[in-house]
C-alpha cells in the first residue's frame, strides 16, 4: 500500500514511482483536491488516465465506487477526495470475491 498526499503534486510523484508500481502492483491511496490540482494546472481526469494506462481501476472512498469516467470523478470529487487505485489483478480482492 502506498499513500500518497503531496498537495497536488500526486501525478508527478506517481510518475516517479511507475517502476515501483509496476513491479510491486501496490494498492495506492491517494488524496485527489480540485483546489490543489488548480496549482499545479491538473485536470481531475488525469488520475483516471493514469490508472488505465498502469492496468489500474480507479475506486472513491469510503464505499469503493468504480470510477469509469470523467462525470463519475467529477462526481465523487463532491462528496471525497480520497481515492484508491486498486491493480487489475488484484480486483476481485477488493470486491470481496
């Protein structure tokens, strides 16, 4: 598990970390502000492609609702700014199969 609040710098610092995720396939939480995103000129999408793009699916917190698009993260972006990536393999854990 990784955890990740940086102020709106998560991106940068998951890029950083691709190698470790990749090998690793950590769950990753993440604190994802509108507010703190706007600093560093982040489109709250950006999370949800980044996911894709490892093999993520990317879940709200605390009731791990699957994000699939921008609507849905727009979305939940009112009610939360936790966030949890959770490795393709590894889903069937989180849903309790």
């Amino acid at each position: 598990m990784i955890k990740i609040d940086v102020e709106g710098a998560e991106i940068e610092t998951l890029n950083g970390a691709l190698t470790c995720t990749q090998e690793k396939q950590p769950y990753i939480l993440v604190e994802w502000n509108v507010l703190n995103l706007r600093v560093y000129n982040c489109k709250p999408e950006v999370l949800l492609n980044f996911a894709l793009k490892i093999n993520y699916k990317l879940v709200s917190l605390p009731y791990l609702s699957p994000i699939t698009d921008l609507t849905f993260i727009e979305l939940h972006m009112i009610q939360t700014e936790n966030f949890l990536l959770v490795p393709n393999q590894k889903q069937k854990k989180y849903e309790g199969q």
